[in-house]
C-alpha cells in the first residue's frame, strides 16, 4: 500500500526516475560533451538500461562551446552513437535543464516516448561569465555590462545589500550559509570543493561586490548531469514498483510588471499602470510547482535552490516557503536547514560546492532529490526523505522548480 | 585633438545642458500610461494594454532614492572597456527606485561615490558623466550621486 507515505499514492501526470548520472564537478579542461556523455552513461547504467533502449533524448544546451552547444541533444545522440531516438534541444538559461526535463516529461505523458534521457553539460570559462561577442546594442545582456560592468555577482550584491537594509541581515550570516554547505558538499564525491569552509576564512576571502566576498559568491564550473525517466507503466513493468516520481515542473515566467531588478535587466518594469503581483517571481515559481504536486512547503524533507550566493539562498529559503519574508536567517541559525535540521536545504552541497554548470545544474538538483529519496544519498542522507523541491533562476524571465517524491 | 563626445546609447538620456537638467529619457505608452526604461519604441510590454497607443519619449524624475547599491572590486569583461595597463579602480553601481515611474534603474555612481556614502532609502540624482574616452571620442552615460553631495 503507498499511500501511507508522504509522497502519496501515485497520481496522474507523474513520471519515473529510473536512473541518475553525473560527471563530478570541476575545472577539467575537456569538451562538454565528454561530460555529458558520462553523466549519461552513468544514468543508464543506474537504470538499468542500454542507450538503445532510449525512445527520445533531450539535451540542455550550452551558449559556450558553439553550435555543438546549440543542439546539445543531437550533440549527445551522437556522442552515444546514432540510434534514431527522437531528439529535443533546450535552452532556459539556468533553467535550462529543468526545462529540459519538463520536454521529456511532456513526451512521457503524450504517450510519445516511454523511456527519455536527458542531458546537460558545460565547459565554463575561468572568472565572470561574458555576454556572446560582437556589438549588439539590442542585447539587454551585452548592454549591462558596455554601460555598466554589471557582472552577476554584482546582482547578487544588490540583492543581498538589499536584505541587510530590509531585515538586518550582516555577512556573518551569510557566512554561516557558507559553512552549511561546504560541510554538506565535503560528503559529496561529485561536488568540486569537498572541504569544509570557517566562518573566518570567508571573511578573509576578498570582496568582489560589496557586501559579497569571494567565498559568498558560486563559482563556474565543467560538469555533466543526466537522468533516465520513463511512465510509470514502463517502470512497473521492468519491475521498478516504488521509483522516485517527478511531480511537478514548473517553468513558469514572470508576471508585468517586474519589481525586482533581475539579470541582465538595467530597470525594473514599471508599475504605474497595472498593481505589481503579491509576492516575487521566484516564489511564483515554487508555488507553481507546490500547486502542480498538491503538497505544500510543510511537506518536504529537503529543497534544492539556486544560491548563487549565499544570501541568495536565504532569499529562496522565503521564496519557496520555508518561513515568512525576513526570517531566513532564523531558520538557518536554528540549523533547521543545516543535514540533521528539520529540512536541510543542499544536502548536495549546493552551487556553493559545485559552482554552476548552467545547462546541468537544474538536472543535478534532481539528481541528488532522487538519491535522497532512494536513500543512496551516504553520509549526507536526510533520514526518510520522502518528498523534495528544487528551485532556481535565470536570466531573461527563466526559473523552474521540481518536486520529486517517494 | 577635441574628442567627440558620444552617447553610449542613442538616445537614452538628454545632454547634460539641456534645459531642465540632465534626464534619462523613457517612453510612455500613451493608451495604457506604462513607462518603459530603457525605452520601448516598437511595442508597449503591459499584456493588459488596450492597445492602440503610441509610445512617445519621456524624462524620468531627475531623483529618487536608492533601493541597493554595491562596487565592482574587479575588472568587468569585454564589452566593458577598461585600460589593463592601469589598475583596476572600483565603481560604484547604484539600483535606484523612481517614485512617480515606480521603478528602479540601476546606474553607476558619480565619480568619488563610493558604497560608504550610500544607504538604502538615501535620496540620489541622475547626473550626466563619462564612462570613459578614446583616442578620439568620449563615451557619455548617466550616474548617480547623493542629492547635497558626498560627505
């Protein structure tokens, strides 16, 4: 009987995650489709599967290796081996992969895949990601950085000044996320930095936009993520009674007017003709999400978010629900979001650990819900995990959240 | 040789003399009264537009008060243009919200702002400046600083 667990009987439009695969984190120096190919490889092979038995492939693309990158589920198909499987190319910014795994679900719940692999790599440059080249002077995102020199962290610096003024938060407590995750990603064999970071060294790391340092703000990294999803007849069917079930994807966009400056935006919309929406778009995104799985915040046993810097990752703690607007820090000095806490938020290790992996950092975030959710999780388990959110953002208008459940 | 002095975009803001001061110019959607910046001149964004307006330019309010700010303690990438010969001078970057356009418009700092002479809520105006000048001509743009100066 399943219905006495927390992730419930199986309801309509839910799909399996039969296998998940990632190529660690890091600065490897090769080609992102190499990567790819072994986060894939190693979704297969935790399904179960052979790559021939794949109906459709989706690939998250990469604006930095050039067409390859362009068309990465061809890309990927290729690398694997030609097979005829339907193929779908993505791309959402950081959403990318969450997007990625909602074309695949679409397909699964069309009746017009039963097994769908889905990829995302990167092979990120050193420093401040760059706009593509040439002058284009329509490139909201080329424009930030000709008049401006706003790079991202100088976002996340605004945002997080912003909480200091609104709620009192300092860099102290920011710090503490710092520490939180190291600790959580020191447990991981697939995050790049596995060593535990001091409130102290983060800050004597140096300022890069006040009031961020170095140690607050994610890193870029080479990395590979992949899943195998099926329907839930096809998982039956090979014998898999109880798979991690995918819930929920939400890609939902932002709602006129914007109020919150996002990237690579150089002002907000304008709310002099119509009343701004209650509440920000990234938790628009999550209560999608929460509405689409019909559970609530109460529900989870561990979120995965986008903390591109470590006030970030306070802000999603309001966002998705966790506590009301401002009380963040709370909840992290109470260790409620620390493994051991009443709902640890990335167990992973999070981008902090991983630095980011645009098109296979959403894919990840999945991945480590479905180890959670397994139980396979090893020393950073959270004991009888049985429901999950990911949440993230992006540029242009992009952001996704995912709940799995077991 | 006098450089030219060029906006770093068309059209985006008055000269620094013109009459009135110096302004960021806007559009406004004249069926639905939203005010874009930077400015929209092909269509009005609001879904629930009517339609069938025009968008016709308009200055933003020359103050308002600062929503967030932080520094750029490293070199920005290309297309920013900054000398690598010369260190690296931190700018200030100020997100600055307008009352009447209710809105925020991020922008530079006036030359000596620094993050320690600003607060959330501080009362700022957009001045005209220069983001920087080659051999022949000098890049104009918008900038902020604290009404009654720096202290």
């Amino acid at each position: 009987m399943s219905g006495d667990r927390a992730g419930g009987a199986e309801v309509r439009g839910e799909v399996a995650v039969l296998g998940a695969g990632m190529h660690p984190w890091g600065k490897w120096g090769r080609g992102f489709v190499e990567y790819g190919r072994a986060a894939a490889r190693a979704a297969l092979a935790d399904a179960g599967l052979e790559w021939t038995d794949v109906d459709s492939v989706v690939g998250a693309d990469t604006v930095r290796s050039g067409y390859p990158g362009y068309v990465a589920g061809a890309t990927f198909a290729r690398a694997l081996g030609w097979q005829g499987a339907r193929v779908t190319s993505v791309y959402a910014a950081c959403a990318s992969g969450a997007q990625a795994i909602g074309a695949a679900r679409a397909q699964i719940l069309a009746g017009l895949a039963d097994v769908v692999l889905v990829v995302g790599a990167d092979a990120a440059p050193k420093g401040f990601f760059a706009p593509a080249g040439g002058e284009r002077p329509d490139d909201p995102d080329w424009l930030r950085f000709r008049i401006l020199g706003a790079v991202n962290p100088a976002y996340f610096a605004l945002y997080a000044r912003r909480r200091m003024a609104l709620y009192g938060d300092s860099g102290e407590d920011f710090a503490q996320v710092k520490v939180k995750n190291a600790a959580a990603g020191a447990l991981n064999p697939n995050a790049r930095y596995r060593k535990a970071v001091t409130a102290e060294e983060v800050a004597a790391s140096a300022v890069v936009a006040d009031p961020l340092r170095l140690l607050d703000i994610c890193a870029t990294s080479d990395g590979g993520a992949a899943l195998v999803l099926s329907s839930m007849e096809f998982a039956r069917a090979r014998g898999a009674a109880d798979p991690v079930r995918i819930r929920a994807v939400s890609t939902v966009t932002p709602t006129y007017p914007r109020t919150v400056l996002d990237l690579p935006d150089i002002a907000t919309d304008s709310a002099v003709a119509v009343a701004p929406a209650a509440g920000s778009f990234r938790s628009s995104i999550a209560r999608a999400a929460y509405e689409e799985a019909g559970l609530g915040p109460g529900d989870l046993s561990l979120a995965e978010v986008y903390d591109l810097s470590t006030a970030l990752e306070l802000d999603w703690y309001e966002d998705i629900g966790l506590c009301g607007e401002g009380e963040a820090v709370k909840l992290l000095r109470e260790g409620a979001t620390a493994l051991g806490g009443r709902v640890p938020v990335n167990p992973s290790g999070g981008l902090s650990s991983f630095g980011e992996a645009v098109p296979a950092q959403a894919i990840a975030q999945v991945c480590e819900l479905t180890w959670q959710l397994r139980g396979t999780a090893g020393a950073r388990q959270v004991p009888g995990a049985r429901a999950g959110i990911t949440a993230n953002q992006g540029l242009f208008g992009h952001g996704s959240a995912v709940v799995a459940v077991r | 040789m006098e450089r030219t002095r060029t906006p770093v975009v068309q059209g985006w803001f008055t000269e620094a003399d013109a009459e009135g001061g110096f302004r960021l110019l806007g559009t406004r959607c004249s069926a639905c009264t939203a005010v874009f910046f930077p400015r929209e001149d092909a269509h009005c964004r609001n879904p629930h537009c009517p339609g069938g307006g025009e968008l016709a330019e308009v200055p933003l309010s020359p103050r308002g008060r600062v929503w967030s700010y932080t520094d750029g303690r490293y070199r920005p990438p290309a297309p920013y243009v900054s000398d690598p010969a010369v260190p690296w001078d931190p700018y200030t970057l100020v997100a600055v919200e307008l009352e009447a356009e209710g809105m925020v418009v991020l922008g530079q700092g006036a030359p000596g702002v620094t993050v320690a002479d600003l607060a959330v809520g501080m009362e700022v105006e957009v001045v005209g400046g220069v983001l920087h000048e080659d051999a022949t001509t000098t890049w104009l743009t918008w900038q902020f600083k604290p009404v009654g100066g720096v202290a």
